[in-house]
C-alpha cells in the first residue's frame, strides 16, 4: 500500500498522454544517435544521462504549482538579465562569440535560462495588468523582450535570439496585440532590414547568402547546407536503411549528431519516416494546445501557449535549416539532438505544462 501510494505520488502531476509522446521522441533521439556517431555507445549514454537529468527537471517542476512558479518570474528574469550583463562585460571567448560565463564553480550560458525566464516574466507582467491592458502595456513588454534579445544577438548567439523572440511574439499575440498594431511592427521591420543587414556579423550575411546560393562556396560556407540537403532528397521515400546512411557514414554530413541530426534520420528513414517525425511532433504540439485551451488562469493560458508554439518553433527551424529552405543558425532538432542544455531547457517547459494541467483546480486567480 506505501509502495503504491509512493508511486501514486510520484506520477500524479505527469500527463501520461504528453508522457507518452515525449518518451517516443526520446526514443528515437537514442535510435538516430547511435547511428549518427557511428555506434558511439559512450555518446549514447551521455545522452542518456542528458535525458535523466532534464526528465528529473521536469518532474519537479510538474509537481510545483504555477502560482509559485509566477512569483519567481521577476527574481529570475533580473537574474538571467545580470548574466547577459556579466557575459557581455567578462564573458569567455570560445570560437568568435562571447556566450559564455565562470561564476568559479563552473561555467555557464546565461542566454538558455532566459529561454524560460523572457515568456515567465512577460507571462507575470501581462497577468497583473489583465484587467486594465492597454497599448502601453504591450510597449513595455516588448522592451521586456527585446533588452535581453539584444544582449544575445550582440554575443552572437541568432538561433537564441531568434527562439526567444519567437516565444515573446507569441506571447504579445496570446496577450491580445491587435492585428493593426502587429501589421505595423510588421512593415516597420521590413523597412528596418537594411539597417539590420549591415548589423550582421559577416559570417552571419554568408549565411544567409549561401540560402540563396549555396554553390556559391560549396566547399566552404555552403557545405553544412547542401550535404544536408544530398542527405534529405537522397533518402527517397522509404529511406536508405537504419544504419546505411552514406552521406552520414562516410563522414560527408557536418554537425550529424547535433545540429544536422535531421539530415540523418531523413537518409536512412525517407519521407515516410519523416512523416511519422512530424506526426509525432504533430501530436506533442495538439496536446500542448488541448492544455492550453484548458487552462484555468490567464498567466497560465499564455505560458502553455508560449512553450507550445516555441517547441514549434524549434521543430520548423532546425527542419527548415537542414532541408535548404532557412539559413543556418545553431538550433537543435528538439528532443533528438545530442545535448544537454535544450534537452533540459525544453523538458523544463514541458513541466510546466503538465503543472499547468494537473494544478488547473489549485492555480489561484
């Protein structure tokens, strides 16, 4: 009976239906992994222990009740805010970009905590001016999201800048932003986009000018895009075969366990695996939106969609970028890239979201 309630307990606040997907996708990070390093059991179980950790993050997290959850927004937003600062002024240097941080114990990357704090802190900001939002309102919380996108497109760090904007676009736009006033941000920054463009670091332009062309420099700025796409067209639509991906095995794919991890479950699965992929990415995003829909608070509501449609985001970009159709910016395939870091970061916003669901009648208002 202890040992029964000890278990009751422990799987109380996990949505078993998310649970379940959740698990076929890290699953299959586990399959393509091995494949993708070559049968690299040491990568595996460091993988393994990545996906502990972050489902150990998550698990706490789903037993805590958002209403706590929202009284640290601002704490860890002016937190993570005073590590952008530390990184900008005392940051390491490691490979042309200034991301990272010695605090003595270790080091750390201020900008993957923001992924959660930016939507917490506008979340928070946005619920205790629910009943009297106005224009203003969306002002500032635009500045809330902007000051800290600054300081990590500045590192540079775009595919977390791009990921954080996204997720407070999001926000704005579950906030109520009027469609008038998004068709202004809109054109104002299309008209901004000369000024943007001569902002970019030069390795930042040839990436976007290898999307247009990447023959341009095939064997330089080029290569990450069109291996990727030899990898993607060439597993036809049944795929090459667990394990005998050539563009994948005979060393020709970049990046094959992290960034380009896509690449190599496209070759060796083809378009119909990539079907059942986006099934199942397809399916985590509806239940995120069914809890969504659900939610019992305002703060709730536009946290549950904010974390929904940025693991879209995730998804679309990290495909995008490996099929040719957007540029190269450094974002992970969610849940099936190696890593520890996104793993944690994603996990940690789905246990949000099964707070969200399991403490609907416990969230005060």
């Amino acid at each position: 009976m202890i040992r029964q309630r000890l278990w009751q307990r422990f799987i109380l606040h996990l949505d078993p239906i998310l649970m379940a997907a959740l698990g076929l996708l890290l699953l299959t990070s586990l399959m393509v992994l091995y494949s993708a390093s070559d049968g690299d059991w040491s990568r595996v179980l460091k993988q393994v222990a990545n996906m502990l950790v972050a489902l150990g993050c998550m698990w706490l997290v789903a037993n805590l009740p958002l209403h706590y959850l929202m009284r640290t927004a601002l704490p860890i937003y002016i937190l993570g805010l005073s590590l952008l600062v530390g990184v900008a002024l005392f940051g390491e240097v490691s490979h042309g970009a200034r991301r990272w941080l010695n605090i003595g114990v270790t080091v750390i990357q201020p900008s993957e905590l923001m992924k959660i704090a930016v939507p917490l802190m506008m979340a928070w900001y946005f619920e205790k001016n629910e009943a009297t939002l106005t224009l203003r309102n969306y002002f500032v919380a635009a500045l809330l999201l902007l000051l800290p996108v600054a300081l990590i497109a500045r590192q540079p760090d775009l595919g977390t800048a791009v990921l954080i904007s996204a997720s407070g676009f999001y926000l704005l736009f579950l906030a109520g932003l009027s469609w008038r006033v998004m068709a202004v941000m809109l054109v104002a920054g299309l008209g901004s986009l000369p000024v943007l463009w001569s902002m970019l670091h030069d390795y930042q332009r040839h990436r976007i000018m290898m999307l247009l062309d990447p023959s341009q420099d095939a064997l330089g700025k080029g290569y990450h895009t069109i291996q990727g796409m030899i990898a993607v067209g060439s597993g036809g639509i049944f795929g090459k075969g667990y394990l005998n991906g050539t563009q994948t095995h005979l060393d020709f794919l970049p990046e094959r366990t992290t960034d380009f991890i896509f690449a190599v479950y496209s070759e060796e699965f083809g378009l119909l695996g990539n079907l059942i992929l986006l099934g199942m990415y397809l399916f985590v995003i509806g239940r995120g939106f069914v809890i969504t829909a659900d939610a019992s608070t305002y703060f709730t509501r536009l946290m549950a969609g904010s974390i929904t449609l940025t693991f879209f985001t995730y998804a679309f970009v990290n495909m995008g970028m490996v099929s040719g159709i957007l540029p190269v910016v450094g974002v992970p395939l969610p849940l099936i890239s190696y890593g520890g870091t996104s793993m944690v970061t994603l996990l940690l916003g789905f246990g949000m979201l099964m707070s969200i669901h399991t403490h609907k009648k416990l969230v005060q208002t």
